[in-house]
C-alpha cells in the first residue's frame, strides 16, 4: 500500500514538472501557431464575439454560394404552373413505342394515359411532350382541382414537343429561364405528376447537356438533351425542370431505365429549344425549320484517326445537297464544322442545338477545318422546301384513305433524286393500307398524272373508281409501281 501511494505522489510531481517546463522553457512563439491568414488560406473559418451563431459560412467559392438552404422558393414558384393531362385515345390505344419502354408502360392497354405539362401563357397555351398526347382523341388538362378541355395547337415528333390551348385567363404562367446558360452541377428541380401524383417535385443536379440517346422520331430528329439525376418516373413527361430561382429550364422527357421507373438519370428538352418550337406552332402552326443544306456526322476515335484529325470535336460534312446553303458558300464533304456564329460545335448534339435558335432567311457564319486548316464561310439558312421564308406546309387529311398526306420536302426530293411527290404520314386502317402503302410512301404518278398537290390528290383518290395505276417510292428508297382495281 505504502508502494502505491508512493508512485502515485512521483506521478503527480513529474506531471507538475513536465507543465512547469512546458510553459517557461520551450517558450513557443505565436506565430508558429495557426493563425487566421493560415486558417483561411487552408479554408479554415476564424470567429469572433460579435459574430452572430446563425450567420451563414461565408466563402471565397462563388459555385458554393448558390447552394440553396432549401428548394422551398422554387417550388412554390413553379408548382402552380404544371398541369396534369388526361389523353383519352379511344377503344384501342395498344401501341409499341419507344416512349413506352422507356416510362415503364409497356403496352397500353388502358384508354387513358397521363402526363403533364406547363402553363407556357397565362391565355391558356400549355407546352408538353408530343408523345403525351400523341393519338388523342380527347385531351384534358386538370389545374387546381379544375378540368378543362384542350384543343391541339401543333405537335413537332422531331423534338417531342407539343402545344395545347385550353380556354381560361390569368393562368399562372411559369417564368422562362435560359437552358444556354445552365451549368454542369447545377441544381435543378423535376416537377410534373409522377404515377398520378399531382404536383411533386424531386431535386438533383444537372449531370450532362448536349446528350443524345436516339429516341426522337420524325423526319430530322433533334437531340440535345439535358441531363439529370433528379428522378424521373412515369407521369413526369412534359413537365416542368426548373432551376433554384423556380424558371423553366427544360421539360423532362424521358428516363434511361428498362424497367419503367427511375434508376438514375432523366433527360429534358432544353427550355431554349421548346420555347422557340412553341412560338412557332401558336405563331404559324408548323415549325420553322432552318437548314444549312448539309448533313453530319458525329467524330468518332477512328473517323478522327482516318482523317488525321487532333481533336473529336465538331462534326464532319457528310452529304451536301446540290444547289443548296451550303453548296453555294463554298462547304465540302469532308470539312469538319466546329463553329456556327462563334459558338464552338462540340458534337452533332451542339451542331442540332446551334441550328435549332435560327430561322429560314438567317445568316450564319460556320467556321470548319479543311486539312486541318481553319476557314469561316457565310451562308443563308433555307426552309425545307428550298426557300428562304416563313412556310406552311400543304396536307390534307383523310379518314377514308386512312392517313395525312404532304408535299416532300427538299431534302427528301435531294434525297431520293425526286422534283416532286405526296408522302403519306399518320397512316391508320384504311384506303392506302389496304392498297399495301406503309408509313412515308411517296406518291409520285396516279394514272400517270404527277402527284403533286397533297389536296388534289387525296380528292381523286377518294372519288376514284375503275382501274387504279400508282407510282411511287418507299419510305426506304425503292422504286414502286402497282396496279389495282377499284370497285
């Protein structure tokens, strides 16, 4: 015991000692220790007494100041501007479709299906996606517990987008941010009507622009998607995604999963693009496509090695159509395109996205490389039938031929090496189907008369009786010559 108490009174004097000489021998300057330049320096923060505990870390990282504390603001900002939509398409709305994969529908079976869209104008006017209202026979939107009917202003399949009118006023219409200027890592929010849930919202950040996934139709798909981990489920399409300030940048479109939920990513068509889509259905019921009278293809590692090029940006000139924009200022097969009007091409996403702000009529300067040798050439935008101004596309619809039909374009006379022709689209039962046609047929001769006017021709063919003479071609190029008789 008496060892005990012995080691226990050394223990006690050494620690004494050891703090005596601590204080008064070593003798350690200030400066050795942290000090607040050093603190800040390594990110450290320094406080002082009249600091108040509740005033928020400041930084030198402008990208960290925009962190929200919440998504409460732009919630409730852009909440009241989504819209749930009803899209009853009749007896039989069974369909296999691409979209139908990718929002875990598999085949509907259903005759109605749901969406959402955005209050685009406080007049009524509602963006969403084409494939949310694709075939409707009735469309209904739901805003605030109210329904109203809708009408179709104009669809485009080439960016999946579509307007709707409702009749109402003072509808709160969402504020339209810039998806040009939206960054990499930014926040943003997915609003929309996820498994009938009306107005949810999910957060996450932006994870990829300018993303192609190849699931646009129409005849000059347009893909330039924003990419984001905020998730995305069945119902979502058309609706809202906004940045933190509650502004519309993008309407969620698709989600890259196979079994029909979110699995990690979603894609939205850039609000830049769909609002100048939108403009031009309400303004003149068909988009105004400019075209520089070419057509691309995307670098690839070994296009780039066969061609001795440095880099995989921009695009390469793969086809020019004869007397046409590009033609006529001087643009080659083969040119690498890497810039349009100052914006650098980055892909064929960049080079669709650039293109998708012009109209017909609009000059452009495109910078390309040439043997690896830079030039600028200016040319003027052309609309799809060759022209330079604003145009209406000629189509005449009839229930009894089954099917829409439409003058061709110009690419599609370049293409096939056709001066004229009637393309049959939205082909149902009927007429042509049952004369053996097939989505896109041209029609070029019926009993050897040109098929050149879309109403003319859908008006002899209603008529028609007697023996039947058609020439044409197939949506894949190959020539067609039948005769029928018709009773």
């Amino acid at each position: 015991m008496q060892k005990i108490f012995v080691v226990v009174i050394i223990s006690f004097l050494g620690g004494i000692l050891g703090a005596w000489f601590f204080a008064t021998q070593l003798d350690v300057p200030e400066k050795n220790l942290p000090n607040q330049e050093w603190q800040e320096n390594l990110g450290f923060r320094t406080s002082s007494v009249e600091e108040r505990p509740d005033e928020r870390v400041k930084t030198t990282d402008k990208r960290l100041d925009k962190v929200p504390d919440s998504f409460v603001d732009a919630s409730e900002k852009s909440t009241g501007s989504v819209v749930f939509i009803k899209n009853f398409s009749g007896t039989d709305s069974r369909r296999y479709s691409i979209f139908d994969y990718f929002f875990g529908q598999g085949v509907p079976q259903q005759t109605v299906s749901t969406g959402s869209g955005v209050i685009f104008s406080e007049d009524g006017y509602i963006i969403t996606n084409n494939h949310v209202v694709a075939r409707a026979e009735t469309i209904e939107v739901v805003h605030k517990k109210r329904t109203y009917k809708a009408s179709m202003v104009g669809a485009d399949a080439n960016t999946d987008i579509a307007v709707l009118k409702i009749e109402a006023k003072g509808l709160p219409a969402i504020k339209i941010g810039s998806s040009r200027s939206l960054q990499i890592g930014e926040w943003v929010l997915a609003v929309g009507n996820p498994f009938n849930l009306t107005s949810t919202v999910t957060a996450g950040i932006v994870s990829a622009k300018e993303r192609q996934i190849n699931i646009m139709g129409g005849e000059f798909p347009l893909e330039s998607f924003i990419q984001t981990d905020a998730p995305i489920n069945p119902g979502n399409s058309g609706g809202a995604l906004v940045n933190v300030n509650g502004e519309l940048v993008g309407i969620n479109t698709a989600i890259l999963s196979r079994t029909g939920s979110y699995t990690g990513y979603g894609f939205a068509v850039p609000v830049d693009i769909a609002t100048k889509i939108a403009n031009d259905l309400i303004r003149f019921g068909e988009v105004q496509k400019a075209i520089p009278g070419l057509e691309v293809q995307e670098i690839t590692p070994e296009l780039a090695e066969e061609m001795n090029l440095k880099s995989l940006d921009g695009v390469v000139v793969s086809h020019i159509i004869r007397n046409g924009a590009a033609d006529r200022s001087g643009i080659r097969l083969n040119d690498v395109i890497v810039g349009i009007d100052g914006n650098p091409i980055s892909g064929k996403g960049s080079f669709e996205e650039a293109l998708s702000y012009y109209y017909p009529g609009d000059r452009v300067k495109v910078a390309y490389l040439r043997d690896n040798v830079r030039q600028e050439s200016e040319l003027t935008l052309q609309n799809l039938l060759g022209g330079t101004g604003v145009i209406k596309k000629s189509f005449y619809s009839s229930p009894l031929l089954g099917a829409k039909l439409e003058s061709i374009n110009t690419i599609e006379m370049d293409r096939f090496g056709l001066e004229y022709g009637v393309k049959i689209t939205g082909l149902t039962r009927g007429y042509l189907r049952d004369l053996g046609m097939g989505e896109g047929f041209i029609l070029t001769q019926i009993n050897n008369r040109a098929a050149e006017d879309p109403e003319e021709v859908g008006q002899y063919l209603e008529a028609f009786s007697g023996r039947l003479k058609i020439e044409g071609m197939t949506a894949g190029g190959r020539p067609f010559v039948q005769e029928y008789t018709i009773q």
